[in-house]
C-alpha cells in the first residue's frame, strides 16, 4: 500500500522527486502543486538564449504536466500552496485564477518550493525596465529586450555567475553592459584571486564596464517611466534595462517550525528528512551537510535540486542505500573564454569557515609542448595545512579544450575526504593528445606537496 504524498513546488527539485517516486512505484497517490504555469525550466539557458546561442527558448524546458500525469500524478499548476498544517498532515492550495481553496491531507510532504531571487529595497525600484532573472517569463522579456534597438545600454547588479553570463550576452548583442558587485572580486563565493584577477581583465578587455566595490543606491528615470540610469556609491551610469542578479532567498515561509539556516534554508538530513517528522526538503528550499565543513550550508543548485528528489524519492520507496550524505557545491561558469570549474571551498572560504589551510596554485600547458597545439590550464588546490585533506579545488582551462571536467574526481576527492598523498596516486591516464605524463591536476598535486620539477621553466 502506498503513501498520499502532498508536493509543494514542482520544478528542477519537484519534477526529479515526482518522476524518481513514481518510476519506482505507481502505489501512491501522489498530489503536486506549483503557482507557475510551468516546470522545468532551465534557467541556465536564458544567457545562452539572449545572446542567440539557444534560438528556441522553449527548449529549455525537460518535462511538462502531461509527462508527470502520465506517470499516474494529479498536477495542479497556478496553485499556490498558502498554508500547511503539520499536526494535521494538511496542505491548503489556492487556484490562482479563482481564488478556489482546497484542502489536502498528506502522510509524506516533499517541500520543493525554491528559492526567489533577491530584491532591492531602493529609490526608484518601480520603473520600467529593471528586472530579476529566474523564470521562463523572465527568459521572454530579456530576450526581447536585447533585440530591441531602444535598448542601448545594459546594467547588470551582482557579479556572480548568472550576472556575468547575462552581462556577456547583452555585450553580445551589442548593447553597452555595466557589470556592478559590491564585492572587489567576480563570482567571490566560488574562485579566488588566481582566477578571478584573469576573468576580470577578460571582461574589461571585452569592452564591458566593470564596477567593482559598488553599492546600489537607486534608479533615474524618464518621463515615461523607464529606468535611464543606475546610482551606486561609485557614480551614476547609463541603463535603459537593469537585471538585478544578487541571489536567492530560499522560500521556505510555510514550515516557519522547521529547523533553518540564518538565510532561511532548510536543515535537512542525508535522506532529505527536515526536523519535522514526514516532512522532507529538497533543492534550493534545502541546507544540505557541506562535506568540507561538516555542518549544514545552503548551496543553490540545480545538481543538487535534481540528486535531492531521486533521494527522497527513494527514500519514500524504502530504497535506503540511497542518501545524500554531503554536497561539496561543484560548479562551472564559461564565461569571456574563461572555462572555470570549483569544487569546495576557495581558500578564502575556507579561512572565513575558520579552517587551517593552506593552498597551491599550478598554471602550465595542458600537453607536451612537442605537440603542435597546446593550451594553458590553471589548478589551485586548497586543504588543510595539518592532515592535508582537499578542502577545495578550481580549474581554469583558457583554449578549446575544456579540461573542467577534472573537477568531478576532485569533487568526489573532497566528498570521501581524501589527502593530497592519497590523490597523487590516483591512476589518471596519459596521452599527448589530451595531457602531459604529469597531468596537470598530478603535477599540482605533488608541487602542493613540495615536488615542483614537472613544468618547464
Ligand atoms: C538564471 C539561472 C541560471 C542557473 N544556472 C545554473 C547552472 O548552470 N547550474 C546549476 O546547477 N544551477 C543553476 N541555477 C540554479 C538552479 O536553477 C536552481 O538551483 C534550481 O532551480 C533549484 O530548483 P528547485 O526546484 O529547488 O527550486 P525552484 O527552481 O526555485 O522551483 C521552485 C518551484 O516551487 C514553486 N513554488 C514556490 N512556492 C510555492 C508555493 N507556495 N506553492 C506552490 N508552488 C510554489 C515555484 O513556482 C517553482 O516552480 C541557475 C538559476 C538561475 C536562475
């Protein structure tokens, strides 16, 4: 006999939970809600899509209410889940368009509601044109946006990923794109200096203007009521569109009892179970056990989203070898021909999380300078000064070839918590074509640990 099991929110986390439940079993009767008109959208497309290089934004979707029906679901899109009574085991869901209530009773609840991005509270938010990026509504008026000629300049606010991808793409339609962050540095939370110091002169040598150490003040318009200009602490500049990228907040205002981190996620355990009994967690609502820190951390992304419903969904269906026991946040960002990857955390995390580590920086040819071709990669690797364990690691591979991919192994390293010397024997391959006999995640490795004869002076 199955369970009746209640979903709030069904995109990257609720779609991969309600597809993982029912492909392992149709016993359920499984009810799922989400105040959208869509799922699965890939956010991740809407720079690709603005600038032209994915020309069907529709296609960033994966799945649809017909595919989650089919798999036996009852799906009520534009329904906003307003309140949940856990002592009951009740959800209250309202139709968007009729105010029509309903009331349905629950012996499990998958809490997949997300996160939204966050908001300024500044002079002038209102005016036209100023927007956040998330949605697929959103993906439309950005797109439009860039192709319209009135359009001539672009301000983006927030310099981590989805604020440089966006400020490349405007640059490539030939809009004239201000990049603003508060912090000295671009994508801070996941790249130190090494890394950060080569993409910032890329994007300035690019042509787009890069305000960095800037704080939001507010917004000019004109007479019509469209934004004109963005006013930070470091001067005005000119903005007929502004995307304000500077995070999400997990919106997890319904379980006000559950366990949370300071920014409102939701501690969860390795099997997505929060602190209220029946009630699981998943995606960017969620606070998952970083593996570095051992503690729980809030780590936005759709990896995660998608691995967290498998988890629960399992789970459910009494598949208990399947569990998340930590997240190390991996994450990759190709930007201004910089193909970055991260894993863990940078060394200025780690310092901040109060950790003893120290780090090595390794910068070579990706393969033997006899070959006809080579290409420059950059490795840093960040662990503990005493016991040596991988607490972090960032690729920059500057060519053709994308050597991000390295960061899987690593990231897996730093889940197992495993030492440089344990990871200096790891068996990697050797082929002129692809790397040199020390690869170069090898060579770091072993110049971590003192050995530096490798490169060619
Ligand atoms: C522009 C952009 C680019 C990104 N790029 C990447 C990338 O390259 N790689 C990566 O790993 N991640 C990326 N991410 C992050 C990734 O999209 C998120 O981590 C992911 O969307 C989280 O999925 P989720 O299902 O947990 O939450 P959400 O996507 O936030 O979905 C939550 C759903 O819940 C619904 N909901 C909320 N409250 C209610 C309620 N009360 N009642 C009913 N429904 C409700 C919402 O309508 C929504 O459909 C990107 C995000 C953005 C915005």
């Amino acid at each position: 006999m199955g369970n009746k099991i209640v979903v709030v929110g069904i995109n990257h986390a609720g779609t991969s939970a309600i597809r993982t439940l029912l492909s392992q079993s149709k016993d359920h009767e499984l009810v799922a809600f989400d105040r959208n008109d869509n799922i699965s959208f890939l956010g991740c497309g809407i720079a690709l899509s603005v600038s032209g290089v994915v020309e069907t934004v529709k296609d960033l979707f994966y799945s649809d209410c017909n595919e989650l029906e089919s798999l036996g679901a009852e799906v009520h899109m534009s329904t906003e889940v307003v309140k949940i009574d856990i002592d009951k085991k009740e959800v209250t869901a309202r139709e968007l368009t009729t105010g029509i209530e309903r009331v349905v009773g629950y012996d499990k609840l998958i809490y997949a509601a997300g996160s939204w991005p966050i908001d300024f509270n500044v002079e002038n938010k209102d005016l036209e044109n100023i927007y956040v990026c998330k949605l697929f509504q959103h993906a439309v008026t950005l797109i439009e946006k860039a192709n319209e000629p009135e359009i001539e300049s672009v301000a983006v606010v927030g310099a981590g990923y989805i604020g440089i991808e966006l400020a490349e793409a405007y640059h490539l339609k030939g809009k004239k794109v201000t990049l603003i962050d508060l912090q000295d540095r671009v994508v801070p939370a996941y790249f130190d200096t090494e890394f950060t110091d080569r993409l910032q002169s890329d994007i300035k040598k690019a042509g787009v203007e890069l305000v960095l150490g800037a704080r939001l003040t507010g917004y000019v318009g004109d007479e019509d009521g469209n934004v004109k200009q963005i006013v930070t602490d470091r001067g005005s500049f000119d903005a007929d569109l502004v995307i304000q990228c500077v995070g999400f907040r997990p919106n997890t205002e319904l379980l006000p009892t559950a366990e949370k981190l300071k920014n409102g996620s939701i501690k969860v355990d390795s099997t997505m179970q929060t602190s209220i009994p029946d009630v699981y967690a998943i995606g960017d609502s969620a606070a998952m056990i970083h593996a570095v820190t051992g503690t729980h951390r809030h780590v936005a992304l759709a990896t995660n989203a998608v691995k967290g419903g498998v988890v629960v969904a399992s789970q459910i269906n009494g598949v208990d070898a399947v569990r998340l026991e930590n997240v190390s946040g991996t994450n990759a960002i190709c930007v201004f021909d910089n193909k970055l990857a991260s894993t863990g955390l940078s060394e200025t995390a780690a310092k901040d999380a109060g950790l003893n580590v120290v780090s090595s920086y390794y910068l070579d040819n990706d393969r033997p300078e006899f070959m006809n071709a080579t290409e420059e990669v950059g490795v840093k690797l960040v662990f503990e000064r005493d016991s040596l364990r991988l607490v972090g690691a960032q690729i920059g591979s500057y060519g053709e070839t994308s050597h991000t991919e390295c960061i899987f192994y690593l990231s897996l390293a730093i889940q197992k918590k495993m030492t440089l010397t344990e990871l200096a024997m790891t068996d990697v391959y050797f082929l002129p074509h692809f790397n040199k006999p020390f690869n170069f995640i090898i060579s770091a490795i072993l110049q971590a640990l003192g050995l530096n004869y490798m490169k060619k002076a």
